[in-house]
C-alpha cells in the first residue's frame, strides 16, 4: 500500500474518506487474466444451453450425437453468431428510435413555416 499525504486533514488524491479513517491507496488489482477465465466462463456456460438442447433432440430426432469438441465449437459459434445479431438489433431499434426523433422534429419546423407568408 502507497501512503498518500494530508493537507489540512484531508487525504490528497483521494475523492471521499471517512473521518478517521487510515489515509492510504491500494494498488491496483491485474484483471486481465481475470478478464480472460470470466470470458470463458461465459462461453463455456453459455454453450452448455445450446449442447443440452442439442441433446434433447438427438433422440426426438433420431440422430446421432457429434464428438464433444465438435459439439462445444458449434455452440460457442452459435454464442457468437447470437451475440452478433442482438447487437445489430440493439443498434437498428436505436437508429430508429433516433430517425424517429429527427423525422418528427424535421415535421415541426416545417409546418411552423408552412402558414407564414413569404413577403
């Protein structure tokens, strides 16, 4: 831990201390390797649901099952093909949404000019 020094009672370089509290700054945690194990726990969970149903309809459908590492790599594709699409979805109902505002605003102002005379 960095000791950090007082001026006038306050803590510099710190936004908000309690009063009476030590008067010290810890260093900042490495969260990249972190970063990493959370995104593949995400995909490893998140390819679980699609190997489940795939699963239930082998025998709905009487087929048989893919090799396990051919199965995960379909599911963490489908993840990503899944995550790709909402976020064109996210950004389409955004672009809408700001069109709409525009297009609206665009009709107020010339319908406020449309009743005054040009002389």
């Amino acid at each position: 831990m960095r000791n950090v020094t007082r001026r006038g009672g306050a803590c510099v370089g710190l936004s908000s201390t309690r009063i009476g509290a030590p008067c010290h700054v810890t260093e900042p945690v490495p969260t990249g390797l972190l970063s990493i194990i959370g995104v593949l726990g995400v995909l490893w969970g998140g390819s679980n649901v699609g190997g489940a149903i795939s699963t239930v309809f082998q025998p709905i459908f009487h087929v048989k099952g893919r090799s396990f590492l051919v199965e995960k790599l379909i599911d963490v594709g489908m993840i990503i093909v899944f995550t790709a699409l909402m976020l064109v979805i996210i950004g389409a109902t955004a672009a809408g949404a700001l069109l709409n505002r525009l297009i609206s605003s665009f009709r107020v102002r010339s319908s406020s000019w449309s009743g005054r005379s040009l002389r």
